[in-house]
C-alpha cells in the first residue's frame, strides 16, 4: 500500500529519475513532470499528497505558481528546491508558504525525512503559516554549503518568536542576520528594531539603556527617558556583544526575560515586554560561564536556538560574490557607473589569504581599491599590493599605532551604532580615556612584575602620579620575583 502520491517536478532528467527510485523504494507513489503547467494541472485535480519541485522551470517560475497553488490547496505540504542558492531564495519560499526549502546538490535521505514529516503532519491537520511576500534588500552573499545551512535556519526562524544566540567572530556578519530575522517576521509590521551593543555602554549606565529611568532617578536625569526595552516594544531587541555585559546587569537581564516585565531605574510600576531578544557575541560564552563571568541560566535563558555563522576562511568560494555585491554598493554610493572587474589570479590571491577580519575586511579593501584606483581591471599584482599594505600597517602607519587607532576606531563605530539614531551620554571623552588607560597601566605593571618605579619610568610618568591613578582606576598590583 501506498504511503502517499508525491509530484515530482524538475527539469533536470536525472534529478527526477533519482527522485522517482528513491521514493518509490521508500513505499511513495511518485509521479514526475518537467514542467510547471503539467504539476498545475495535477494539483487543480486534487492529485498528490506533498509536492516537490524546482524553482526555475522551463515555463514558469515555481514562485509565481505558489500563490495559486496554496490558494487552491492551502493544505498542500510543497518543498522547494534550487540550485540559485540565495538567502532570498530561501526566505522567498518561505513566505510564499513552502513547506520546507532545499538547495541542489541536496542530501537524499533529509529529502525523504522532509517527505516523512509533511506526511505526517497531513495526518496531524499541521498547516504552514499563510504566505506573506515582501520586498527587501538584505546583503547576505554567499552559495557555499555553509551558508545555505544558516538561509534554512533564518527562513525557519522569520516564522518564530524564539529567542537566537548568534556567535561568530567579528566581521562574519552578526547584525546583518539579526536584522534579517526582524526584517522578514511579523514583528516588522508591529513594532521597530533596536540595537545595543553591550560592548559599548559604560557599566553605571547600562541599567538606564535598557530599561530607561525617570525624571531625578540619578544626578543629571532631568527628564525621563526611554529604555531600549520601551523603544523595541512589538519589535526586535538585538543585545549585540551579550558575552562584555557586567554580572549585575546579567542578573538584572535576566530577571526580566524570566518574569516577562522590567522597572524603569527610578520606577515603581512594572512594564510588560514585548520585545523578540536576539543575542550576539563573539566570545565562548560556556568558556565565559566556567570562569564565573557569564551568569549559566542567562545563557540558557538566550540560547533557545543557536546560530553559529562561519568565518570567511571557511567559505572561501563566496569571495568571487561578495567581491561583485562590494563593487556594486561602492558604485552606487559613489555614483560611478564603471564597472570594474578582478582578474581570475587576483581572485585567487583574495582566496588563498585568511582573511582575520572576515568579510568585513574583505568589504574594506573592495571599498579602498574602489577609491584609490581607477583601473577598470584589478590584478593580481594590486591585488597583492594592497594585502600587503593591510598586514603590514604600512605605508599609513607603523604596526602597532595603526593597529590601535584602528581598534579604537571600531570600537567607536560600534559605540556609536549602539545608541542608534541618539548620542551617548554627555562625558565621552573622559570615559573613553579611562577605558583606554586602565589596560595600559595594567600592562607596563604586569610586564614590571608589579614594580611602580620601573612601570612609572615605562610609561613616562611620575611615581606619584602613577600611584594615584593606580588608586583612581582600583587597579590591583601583584607583586612577583624575577
């Protein structure tokens, strides 16, 4: 007896022929077409009980038939298939109300569980959720395997309210895939997306950003003001850089999304949340909770599903993509027509490098050969001028001065993103100084053994003037022998 009808339609011969074995020997009845018109047809005849089929076909596009088909059938369960690849392939299927999304060359065996699943949730009366088509840019690049995994996951997750711990290190594209989740849910239309970065706000005020504070609730509120909670209400939250947010405010974050509702600082009337909490971090957070700097239960509290995104090194065949979407953005934000194209050795230079930074870096030197060069073709040889000049510092400046400005510039970029569409509080210079002199003094002490005489002579300091810092900043000295 026959577990159920499935339609089959592909244009590619060998693709169904390998579909129609591998279901029937898995006791379905299947039944191929290479066409859009004849699968059209089967299913205003009530034929089949799940379709599988590709996108591109030879006369009509399988997104354009989708609508009627799930106007027709709602019930229908309908996996796609496509070898274009693409994050927009996949969300496209989604909110079109395919039943599930699969990129060519597929895995046979998840097919047949996908096929199992759609059946049994036919017996069950699961349905998908109503199609729902939008119109947007998102710029996420790349065919490799590895980012077809994380278009799957994110189409899945569009349709969801769970909570997402993204981790990956810096550069991979963290915000760009938090912002997708909220771009492309139901929460789009209900409320905005806000972003923080933990990284960035000084420990005294974090508890204000997030929650808000009331008019005298410290020196200097002189009005009330609202929190990132309040400002993301039916929206998305997005804590980016959780792994750097203090124990207290750890505790503090964590009572609200237990309890679903926060005061503001100053406050006496709980607020109910509404927010969709998306996490992002770099660091190893279970590495974090093991040296007692990252609260366990908050951690489970944020990886309900987590999202690992991979480093450029480990995708290498999407640097030709990512190479072209970097042009296109530097011509459009220039206004330059000219079209410039990397010679397949330059190409190949780009993918023999490690790339550190991630596509962010990649991003940079795309952006500074589209400034400084007007060559319509980039060659190799520029191609390995200009990584030369990124790993040496030169000729801007020596390593180590442009390695921290260049720190200290991310860091103000991320700072800055952090507050959005606001400024930071008043005191930035001072607060930036005490971050950035605190390390330093730690390290000449650290390097001196704990010695305050040879570190204060390091540092180009008076003694006493290094021993009251020392007492300002609460740096802890440990002496050790040589």
């Amino acid at each position: 007896m026959s577990k159920g009808q499935i339609l089959i339609a592909d244009d590619d011969a060998a693709i169904r022929t390998v579909l129609q074995r591998a279901l029937a020997r898995a006791g379905f009845e299947p039944q191929i077409t290479s066409n859009a018109t004849t699968l059209w047809q089967w299913v205003s005849r009530g034929e089949g009980d799940v379709v599988v089929t590709d996108v591109v076909m030879p006369d009509e596009n399988i997104f354009n038939l989708l609508p009627r088909i799930k106007k027709l059938r709602p019930e229908l369960p309908i996996i796609v298939m496509s070898a274009q690849n693409t994050f927009m392939t996949a969300i496209t299927a989604t909110e079109l109300g395919a039943y599930d999304y699969l990129p060519k060359p597929f895995d046979l065996n998840e097919l047949l569980a996908i096929v199992d699943r759609a059946m049994s949730d036919i017996k069950n009366n699961v349905s998908a959720a109503p199609p729902e088509t939008k119109e947007m840019d998102v710029s996420l690049i790349g065919r490799s395997a590895a980012m077809q995994e994380i278009y799957r996951v994110l189409a899945r997750l569009t349709q969801t309210d769970l909570t997402v711990l993204i981790n990956g290190e810096s550069g991979t594209g963290k915000e760009l895939v938090a912002r997708a989740l909220h771009d492309y849910s139901k929460r789009k239309k209900n409320g905005g997306y806000v972003a923080i970065n933990m990284a960035a706000i000084p420990k005294e005020l974090i508890e204000s950003e997030l929650f808000g504070h009331e008019k005298g609730a410290f020196t200097g509120a002189v009005t009330r003001n609202s929190g990132r909670f309040e400002q993301a209400k039916g929206g998305t939250l997005f804590l980016d850089e959780i792994g750097d947010m203090p124990m207290d405010a750890q505790t503090r974050l964590l009572r609200v999304l237990q309890e679903g509702e926060y005061m503001t600082v100053g406050g006496r009337t709980p607020i109910k949340t509404d927010v969709r909490i998306i996490a992002a971090t770099h660091r190893d957070l279970r590495s974090l909770i093991s040296q007692g700097l990252f609260r366990e239960d908050l951690f489970y509290r944020l990886n309900v599903v987590p999202l690992n995104l991979p480093p450029l090194r480990n995708r290498k065949e999407d640097i030709p993509d990512l190479i072209n979407h970097f042009l296109g953005k530097v011509a459009e934000e220039g206004g330059n027509s000219q079209t410039r194209t990397f010679t397949t050795e330059a190409i190949e230079k780009l993918q023999a490098y490690d790339w550190p930074g991630n596509v962010r870096e990649l991003e940079n030197l795309i952006r500074r050969i589209g400034a400084l060069y007007v060559h319509d073709v980039i060659t190799e040889e520029l191609v390995l001028q200009e990584l030369s000049s990124q790993t040496t510092g030169q000729p801007h400046a020596a390593k180590d001065e442009y390695d921290i400005c260049e720190a200290v510039e991310q860091y103000l970029a991320g700072y800055f993103q952090g507050f959005g569409d606001d400024l930071p509080p008043a005191g930035l210079y001072q607060r930036v100084l005490q971050q950035m002199e605190k390390p330093l003094l730690t390290a000449c002490l650290t390097a001196t053994r704990g010695n305050q005489l040879r570190a204060a002579e390091l540092l180009g300091l008076n003694r006493n003037t290094l021993r009251d810092k020392i007492r300002k900043l609460d740096i802890k000295v440990i002496k050790t022998t040589e």
